[in-house]
C-alpha cells in the first residue's frame, strides 16, 4: 500500500513529538485520557439494616451508569468527576436518592442507602427520603409532617394541641356540652379529611371526626395534606385539606418506653410501647402500644347548689351537684409483620380508641350568682304543681334554708361513650422492579349519648322545682310528701358507622420517577 506524501509526513511528525516527551510526563497524559475515575462504594440496607440484594443502582448526570448490589448489600461504581443523582431502586421497597459530588481528587467515597418497606400509611406514597434527607418524587400539594421527635418531646397527651402546631390547622367545638373537637384545616369545618394509617375516618352524619378520645402517645407522626391532594385513594375528596394520623411504626431494634405523668386536677396518664423484632434473620416484626389517660376534671370534689332561680336574688334548692366530670380514653396498638423474604411480607394491625364521659359537672352549667335559698316560691308552672300553688325546695336540705350561696343552673346525669375499632392488613411484594400492595381493611365507630338517669330530679332548665303533696300513702296535711313536678326526659342517642374497604396500589419506575396505578373499593 502506497501512502499519500501528507500522512506520511504527519505521521513522522507525530513519532518526533512522540520521542521529545520525557516518559513521565507521557504516564500522566495517558492516566489523565483514560483512566480519570474515583471508586464509588456503598451498601444498601433495609430499615433494620440488614443488606438488600439485587437493588438496581443508578447515577445520572449527563449520562447513566447502573449496577446492582450484590448478595450482601454492597455495590461499586467508577465514575469520573462531576455531580449525580444516585438513585436506589428495588421492587417491594421505596426507593431512596442522594446527591454525590466527584471531585478533581478522584478519591474513593463510600455511601449507604436505607431504604424502607414500602407501605400505604402515608397520604404521599413513594414520598421517601433518604439519610440525607433528600426528598423524592414530592407531592405538589402543601404538606407538611410533625414528625416522631417533636411529639416525643411533648409532655401533653393531648393530640389536639399537638396538631395545633401545624400550619393551617384549627379546632372546631361544634357541641361545647360533651368532649367533641374536631380538625379543621383552612377553615373547612365539614370538609376535612381525617385519616389514621391513610384510612378515611372522619364520616357519619356530621363528616368529621372526634379528637378528643385519641391520646398523643398513640401516634408516631401526623401527616398534613393542604388541598385537594392528587395522590392516593382519595386524592380529590376534600377541598380543604387531610390530616393522616400514622401511628407507630416497626424499629430496627428492639425498643421499649414508658411515659407515665400526674397533673394537677388528679389525673394522670401513661404510655407503654415494645417494639422489635424476633426469630431468625428477624423474620417476624412487632409493636406494641397502650394508652391510658384520666381525670375528673379541673373541680373534681366541689359539691355547688343546683337551684331553680326566684325573684329578688332568691333560689329554690334542688340538690347539692358534685363538679366532678371523669373523663377516661384508652388506645391500643398492636401490629405484626412476617417477612416471606426481602421483598414480600404481610402485616396485621389492629388500632384501638376508646373513652368515656360522664358529664355532671363539667357540662351544662350556669353560674347564677349569690342567691338566698327560700323553702318556696309561686309556681311557674300549672302542670303537677302543689294544691296551694307553691313549689319548693328539696325537703333533703332544710338547713340550707335562709342561707345565702353561690347557684348554679344545671342539666345533669348524662353519659356519652365512643369506641373506634381499626383493624387491617397489608401485602407487599415485587415484581421484577414494581411494587404491589394490597390493603384491606375494616372498622367502626360508635357514639353513645345516655340521658336514661336524667329522670331522677327535677329539670331545673324548666324553672320546676318541686311540689308539695298531702294525699296518697304517708302523705297528709301534717307531714307532706314531695315530688318533682317535671322530670329531664331521659334520652339516648347513637351513632354507628363501618368502614370497609380494600386498596390495590401497583408502583412502576418510570425513568426517574415513579407511576402510581392505584384502586380503591369501599
């Protein structure tokens, strides 16, 4: 073969420049064209922080380099200078990012990622993080979390004044006779949502949901979605907002805690929590919580007058009423979780809420100033009311007779109860890369109001006191007998709702996001 004159001479020319260039300084052109890359090693774990196998590693820049884990967890990249996007993917888990920086200097880094099983419990599914906090695939509307930490260091159990410190959040007392609160988000009395473990809860005749009987400790984060919300199976359900109440979830180790505390009003309250894992490669996962609050209320012991008010600061006695209004809520936690392998595992839970209120003296009343007490007064009333026309005071207390005390006007012996059962479960497993959930569950809530011991007096609300009556067995003129001239009418009332239902959500990676196909039948 004949060679052109120019590339003959180019080619002597290249071997001149070639041979001119000392030999050291020829091994750091060659290193700096051709091998100018940093070891990036890392190992992946789940949230007990045993390896994950098989996860699909992936750094983006201005192009993608991928590797897998291995057997224990562990991976090895080499990548040139620059900045990524290390993304950790493995179906059955959420997946978890970070940003890495590979510097001129070309040293080794190592990494790790934690990921953790994916679940249904948050309203943003897929919204992971991971040890550096970076967030991945974010919900567009306003969220905002009150995470484990800021309610541990709470000394309160009141899960109504924590959720307070979210933005955007307020109280509704729509009853001011009986423990009845509720959230409201941006104003929507009616319309927020509230959820426990993503479960809709708040339902029934008024569509919210009572927060008075939940204790704090039962929780382990609280979930604020502003809006509508476009993920999840009840994106679009509300106008204003959701509140998602996650409780406790599994640990890597095994934990135990115990909160127990005293107020000034005689109550007191206590947490009690286990959490771990047993058996094996720690196939079987558990949480245990319970909580107990009670008191009788900021007057507990203080007996008033309970009167019917007369002219002239005067007042007829009906009884001596006991402020005390116990107040008592229990919840219970209890969830397993058997792992079949890595990626698929079932888990059981069952969420308990209970409390109860016998309002007496902490409802219905009405300071009515210092009043005399007289023996009686002309009735109010033509219906059962005594021969001579007069009511009385209750022949129970004749020397409070003339005495001048504090009053009061009450509306007493009512009993209101509610229990809120949750139970459910949850299957994770892959395939191939994708995730799928399966999420059945069930509950109730039941209300009961019991005003069937409100007939034992008369109604001082109806201005009747009682009624002199000198005929019938042991009555006459010299030694009268008496009797309520109008009886509270006893009342029950009740409210039972179910929920049922069945969520099937089927995560798919898509590029560097994720898509969500989810269905959802109650």
């Amino acid at each position: 073969m004949i060679l052109p004159m120019r590339v003959v001479a180019s080619t002597i020319a290249f071997f001149i420049a070639v041979a001119l260039v000392p030999p050291s300084a020829r091994a750091q052109v060659a290193a700096t064209s051709v091998d100018r890359v940093a070891h990036i090693q890392g190992k992946i774990t789940d949230s007990r922080g045993q390896p994950i196998a098989g996860a699909v590693i992936t750094a983006n820049a201005s192009a993608e380099t991928w590797t897998a884990s291995g057997a224990d967890g562990t991976f090895l990249m080499k990548l040139p200078p620059g900045s990524y996007d290390i993304l950790a993917r493995k179906g059955g888990y959420t997946p978890a990012e970070l940003t890495l920086t590979v510097n001129d200097s070309l040293q080794a880094k190592t990494i790790a990622l934690a990921m953790r099983e994916a679940n249904l419990n948050s309203l943003s599914v897929g919204n992971a993080t991971s040890s550096d906090g970076t967030s991945l695939n974010n919900e567009a509307s306003a969220r905002a979390v009150l995470s484990n930490d800021a309610i541990s260091a709470r000394t309160a159990p009141d899960l109504r004044d924590a959720a307070l410190e979210m933005p955007g959040v307020s109280l509704a007392h729509p009853n001011g006779n009986v423990p009845d609160t509720s959230f409201v988000v941006r104003g929507g009395t009616v319309e927020t949502r509230v959820h426990i473990d993503g479960h809709a809860v708040s339902a029934g005749a008024t569509g919210r949901w009572n927060a008075t009987y939940a204790s704090l400790g039962l929780f382990d984060s609280i979930e604020l979605v502003k809006g509508a919300g476009i993920s999840g199976a009840d994106a679009g359900e509300t106008a204003f907002g959701t509140i998602n109440l996650i409780t406790r979830d599994f640990t890597a180790v095994n934990h135990a805690d115990a909160v127990l505390g005293a107020d000034t009003y005689g109550g007191s309250y206590s947490t009690i929590a286990l959490s771990g894992n047993a058996l094996p490669g720690d196939r079987l996962s558990y949480v245990f919580n319970r909580n107990v609050y009670g008191d009788n209320g900021p007057n507990a012991g203080t007996r008033v007058a309970n009167v019917v008010t007369e002219k002239n600061n005067t007042a007829l006695l009906l009884d001596f009423v006991p402020l005390d209004s116990p107040l008592r809520l229990t919840s219970d936690l209890a969830k397993l979780r058997w792992r079949f392998n890595e990626s698929t595992s079932l888990t059981l839970g069952y969420v308990g809420i209970h409390g109860n209120y016998a309002e007496t003296g902490g409802a219905y009343g009405a300071y009515d100033g210092m009043r005399t007490i007289v023996a009686s007064a002309p009735a109010t009333s033509s219906s059962g009311v005594s021969a001579n026309g007069l009511e009385y005071s209750s022949p129970s207390y004749p020397g409070a007779v003339g005495q001048t005390i504090p009053t009061y006007t009450f509306s007493e012996r009512t009993y209101t109860e509610t229990n809120q059962p949750l139970f459910e479960g949850e299957l994770r497993t892959a395939i191939k890369n994708d995730t799928l959930l399966i999420r059945p569950y069930a509950g109730t809530i039941f209300n009961r109001l019991d005003g069937s011991q409100r007939s034992l007096g008369p109604d001082p609300g109806g201005g009747e006191a009682w009624s002199q009556v000198t005929t019938g067995p042991g009555c006459s003129v010299a030694a009268p007998c008496y009797q309520a001239i109008s009886f509270l009418a006893a009342i029950k009332q009740q409210e039972l709702d179910r929920l049922h239902g069945t969520t099937v959500t089927l995560i798919h990676p898509m590029g560097e996001g994720v898509l969500h196909l989810g269905y959802d039948y109650r």
